[in-house]
C-alpha cells in the first residue's frame, strides 16, 4: 500500500468516524425544529416547528428557573471543587511522605464505591440538618472528588521544587506560593478541572433529583424527565428542551478544548 493509499484511507476513516459522531448532535437540533410526528417518522429535514415547540416547553415548564437552577449550582461547585481538589492534589505531592501515599490509596479505593450506594444515609444525614432544596445540598457530596485530587497532585509532579524552595527563600509563605506560582503554571490543568466538574455538575440527575424536591429548585435534567412522564411525549418539544441543556456544555467544551486536552496530557506526562 503506497502512501497516499494510507493517507486517503485514513482520511476516509476520519470522516466517517466524525459523521458518526456529530449526526446525533445535528438530529437533535433537525428533531427540534420538527414535530413529535416528524421524529418519530425519522425526518432528517429541518421543520418549522421550533417556535411552537419552544411556546409549548415554556407552557410545560420554567425553563428560565431550570437554566438559572443549572447554572447557579454548576457554577459554585466548580469553583469551591477547584479550590479544595487543587490545594488537596498540591499538599499531597509538594508535602510528600508515606502517610500521604496510603492516604491517596485510600481516596483512590472511594472510586470504586457506587454513588447509589451512599444516596440513602446521604439524604437521611442532609433531611435531618435541613439542607434539602439547598445549594449546599446539591454541591457537598461533590466538592471533593479523587479524580480532581489525582488530576492536581500529577500536574504537580511536574512542578520544579526548586522554584518552591527559592520562593521560601525569598520570603514567601506556602499559601503564597500556591496562589503566586502554582496556579498560574497551571493554567491548562485548571481549565481541564472547570471544564470535567462543570460538566459532571450540569448534567447531574440522580442527586439532584432525590435532594431537590422542591419544584423551584429543579435543575435542567430534572424538568427534561418530566417532559416524558405523562402518557405522550412531544418528541420535537423534548429535543428542544435537550438541545437547550446540551448548548451551554458544548459552548464550554469548544472554548476549553486546546486547554483541555493539554491539561490532560500535561497531567499524565508529569
């Protein structure tokens, strides 16, 4: 097989694959500009129905409380999350010792623990301090996850521990060194943590639907399953409402990508 043999069948290979991946994206967003009969009949032409499918979903739901929900509880548990897993990943790789090590073993072995499992003593411990319907309910399970931590403390391998003792030479605190030297070297790292959190936050259902019983405190995932809980379901209104919720994670994914992506293999590397 010549080169340009290779080259065109990898380019072919390619495409297909990228068809593959998009299509479900570009049907979602044909689905929502047809009607309930169109999809289920598998139109793949682009309807006229989107305004009377967006006027039926503000009828059926408040999808401005449900985006305002999303974004609110996303928001702050990225943020706190970042700033617990960053300092809890860089404490344990610059203040290294044995102790440390069994430690993450032990945080790493919490993986494998289904969430499910823990959802029933979690709700019984939140209902009994009143935190049901709350913002600290929705982020408190969450804010330290092991993945961040591992994620933090591998970028931090790669952190020259001569810069951190010449800063305490110079008369830095720890604190000081973490927020003047760490962060900013960490950029692409931070920007792959905001993007996983922000995401896995976004698109949470099973906590938020069991702690969340108040109807103004439903998240954008809850009211897309109470689009589908009656005896018919309006495809074309249904795909709206996804498409909605699938727009503000796919605009921070395509900004963050390049940061991303190098925050990741930077982490693996170190």
């Amino acid at each position: 097989m010549t080169d340009k043999t290779r080259t065109l069948c990898s380019y072919i290979v390619l495409i297909l694959t990228a068809v593959i991946s998009v299509f479900p994206l570009i049907w979602m967003v044909i689905a929502a500009t047809n009607s309930s009969v169109d999809v289920i009949a598998g139109k793949l032409t682009p309807g006229f129905k989107f305004i009377e499918n967006y006027q039926n979903l503000l009828a059926n739901q408040d999808i401005y409380r449900g985006l305002f929900n999303s974004f609110k509880y996303s928001i702050v548990q990225t943020v706190v999350s970042i700033v617990i897993c960053s300092l809890a990943g860089y404490g344990f790789e610059v203040y290294h010792d044995k102790y440390k090590d069994a430690l993450m073993g032990v945080i790493l072995m919490s993986m494998m623990i289904p969430f499910v499992s823990m959802m029933v003593p979690l709700f019984r411990m939140f209902s009994a301090v009143n935190l049901l319907n709350t913002t600290i309910g929705f982020i408190l399970p969450s804010l330290s996850t092991p993945f961040l931590i591992m994620l933090f403390r591998s970028s931090a391998r790669s952190f020259p521990m001569e810069m951190i003792e010449a800063a305490r030479i110079d008369g830095l605190g720890e604190f000081q060194i973490f927020v003047k030297m760490f962060v900013p070297t960490m950029k692409s790292t931070y920007a792959a943590a905001i993007t996983v959190t922000f995401m896995n936050a976004w698109n949470n259902y099973i906590w938020p639907k069991v702690i969340m019983q108040d109807s103004s405190s439903q998240t954008m995932p809850m009211m897309i399953s109470n689009l589908t809980s009656g005896y018919f379901t309006d495809y074309g209104m249904l795909m709206l409402a996804v498409f909605i919720t699938t727009l503000p994670t796919a605009v921070l994914f395509l900004f963050m990508q390049k940061n991303f992506r190098e925050g990741l293999t930077g982490s693996v590397k170190g």
